[in-house]
C-alpha cells in the first residue's frame, strides 16, 4: 500500500485545485444567481473526490477521514438530529413536500463535510488572492446594481424584482468573510482583508438585508468579546445558541410588550410589525404540537395543513408566508421538543469541538456562529439550501490554512 504521506499525483494537485478555485468563486456566482451555493459546494466536492479516487493514498484518506469524522460526538449529534427529522416525516400532511425539503438540507449538508475532510489544509497563494478578488468584485457588483436600479441583472436576463434579491447574497457574503479574512490576515494577505471588510461594509449599508445587519453585530460583539476573554466568549456565544431554541416559542408574544416608538425604529429597516405577527402565529401552532411537531419541512405548507384550523382566526393568515422568520422557532414548528433537545444537543457538541481553538482563529469561529445565529433569529427559512451550502462553505475555508508561502519574510534569516 503506498504511504499515506507520498506527495499527491499531478491529477490529484490539478482536481484539488479547481475544487478550491470553485469555492473561491461561490461569493460571485450568489450575487449572480442567489441560489446557486448548493451547485457550487456540489461541484466542489465532486471534484475533491475525483482528486481523492484517482490515487490509492488518496481512497485510504478517504476511508480514513471519513472513519474519523463519523466518530465524532459533534457527527453522532448531528446524525441523531438528521434521523429523527426523516422520521418526523411519517406524520407530515406533505410527505412529498418534506422529502423534497429534506433533500435540499442534506445534499449540501453532505457536499460540504466532503470538501471540509478532503480538500488540502493549505489554500495557495493563488487561491488566496482569487477568492479576494472574487469576494470584492461581489460586493461591488450587488452595490453597483442597487445603485443602477438592477440594470446588470435586468441586461443578463435574471431576476430583478427589487433589492431584496439580494439578500441571499449579502447573508452569503457575511458568512464566508470570517473565515476568508481569517486566511488572508494569517497568511499576511492584510490588504484582501481590509478590502473585503470595506466592501462588505458597503454592501450591508447600501441593501436590504436586516437579517445581516443583525448577523454581522452578533458576529462582531462575539468576536470583540473573544479577544478580551477566550472563556467568556465560549460561554456567552453557548448561552445565546441555548436561549435563542428556549425563548422562540414565547418571542412574539414577548415582542408585543416592547415600546411602541422601538418597533416603529426597527420597522423602518427590519419589517418588525409582519416578523412579531409571523412569531404570534407560529407559536400558537408550537402550542398544538409542542412534543413532535408538524412534521419536517411542513412550514411552507402550513396554511394547508388540518393545524391551521387551530389557531386564531386573526392568526391563520401569516401562516400562509412559508415560515416564521426564526430558524430557531421554525425547529419548534416541525420537530417539537424532542428536536429542539436534538438541536440543543449538535449546538452543545458544536460549541465542545470549537472549545480547544485559541486567539483569532478562536475569535473568527465564534464571530461565524454568533452571525449565523443573528441571521437565523430574524431570517429565512431554516432549511433552504442556499443557506446550508453557504454555512458548508464557510466551514470548508475554516478548516484551511494559508499556504506558508503567502506568509511574508521577515528578517534577514
């Protein structure tokens, strides 16, 4: 059997490297086309196991990393967590609808651990700099557009039905800044740094996106706390992931006490008034089902099903929205108490696995969770597609680290 450690073949090299060429290029393709992450974690794992299959060293490392990874407490939760939502499947009014929703979550779900164990540690200079380039031209591409009326997407022929076309795309971009900017500062690129952190700026005070804005101030106190103090950081970030599943099915009846003159601020940019009526509607029908829930991906479908006629006649119509704007909520909804306690248990492995990182790698992991966090307390839908690829995405490039190449010389040694 050839060493584990042999260099790997030229084909090897060449299909890892446009697997991670294809990674870099995901910022691009979502301000293009905003459903198009799952296409591109897809077509990066395929090619992360063509790299892997052409050589024996690299099937073995396969068998092995996979050997390894499965046995994982954070792997075993999240397996347990998968399991109990395709059962939950047997007591969905929409068995077809959940299935199909099942699959979108998963399929990028498994695309992303591939590229995550196979690709190579170090990402090349190379890559570095395109996935700067390809982060920065997005940014400027979605600004561009706004400020154009969505003249570029209108003259390619895509989707142009207001600025909020673009919120899958500003949510992506805030994902994949942490751990790209992670990457160039360490391997002394600052500059694509600074560049990209501007550019995002820009982006997020130009669109329309409150879910980001809410992502990247989470992300951002979690980070400033982690530099101040690791262990407060861990905790702080451990609590809120745990308080957010507690309080979602109390959260629009809560919202409703606020001050009339703070809902009417936050309406300006957030759409307070329409997220606090979906929380009041979708908590009445946790409390119709508070054990097992409605059944996996029943959420777009919800108006429709027999639970409906439960709630509140005042209530029933916001149901028909597709999902209650609360990932977090929306877990209450389909999977009950028994997935939340699942869910609570993938969060608690999650945040034991990030427990032995230290300084800003430590600081950008818990910035990643806390925005995502954000985005999923006031955002989409949880199980998009989209949204897993571009959180898989994120894990892939923190998982890399730059190539000691990029590194500068310091020193006359």
């Amino acid at each position: 059997m050839p060493a584990l450690s042999a260099a790997p073949s030229i084909h090897a090299r060449r299909l890892e490297l446009a697997s991670l060429v294809t990674l870099a290029l995901m910022p691009l393709a979502m301000a293009l086309a905003n459903r198009s992450a799952p296409l591109v974690i897809g077509v990066a794992a395929v090619l992360a196991i063509l790299a892997a299959l052409v050589e024996p060293q690299g099937r073995m490392r396969l068998f092995l990393a996979s050997r390894a990874m499965a046995r994982t407490p954070l792997f075993l939760a999240v397996v347990a967590f998968a399991a109990y939502a395709g059962v939950s499947m047997a007591w969905s009014a929409f068995p077809g609808a959940s299935l199909f929703t099942y699959g979108e979550a998963l399929l990028p779900a498994l695309f992303a651990a591939v590229a995550a164990i196979l690709l190579p540690r170090r990402v090349p200079g190379a890559v570095a700099a395109l996935a700067a380039a390809a982060f920065v031209a997005a940014c400027l591409l979605v600004v561009g557009d706004l400020a154009t009326g969505l003249a570029v997407r209108q003259e390619l022929g895509l989707r142009a039905t207001g600025g909020f076309v673009f919120n899958r795309s500003i949510i992506t971009l805030l994902m994949l800044a942490w751990p790209l900017c992670l990457i160039w500062w360490e391997g002394g690129r600052r500059p694509f740094a600074g560049a990209a952190v501007a550019a995002l700026l820009l982006v997020l005070a130009v669109g329309e996106s409150g879910a980001a804005l809410m992502g990247v101030l989470c992300g951002l106190g979690a980070f400033l706390v982690a530099l101040l103090s690791r262990r407060a950081a861990i905790a702080l970030v451990t609590a809120g992931l745990l308080a957010c599943l507690v309080v979602a099915p109390f959260k629009g009846s809560l919202t409703q006490q606020l001050p009339a003159s703070f809902i009417a601020a936050v309406q300006q940019r957030g759409h307070a008034v329409e997220r606090i009526a979906l929380w009041r509607s979708f908590e009445e029908v946790v409390w119709r089902r508070p054990l097992l829930g409605t059944g996996f991906g029943v959420s777009p479908r919800l108006a429709d099903d027999a639970v409906a006629q439960e709630v509140p006649e005042d209530l029933r119509e916001m149901l028909a929205i597709g999902h209650p704007h609360d990932a977090f909520l929306q877990i209450w909804v389909e999977l009950g108490a028994v997935g939340v306690a699942l869910a609570a248990l993938v969060l608690a492995m999650m945040m034991r696995a990030l427990a032995h990182l230290r300084g800003l790698r430590l600081a950008a992991s818990l910035a990643l969770v806390a925005s995502a966090a954000g985005v999923m307390f006031v955002g989409h839908g949880a199980w998009q597609g989209w949204w897993i690829a571009a959180l898989g995405a994120a894990v892939v490039w923190f998982r890399r680290r730059p190539d000691k190449a990029m590194r500068p010389i310091r020193g006359g040694s």
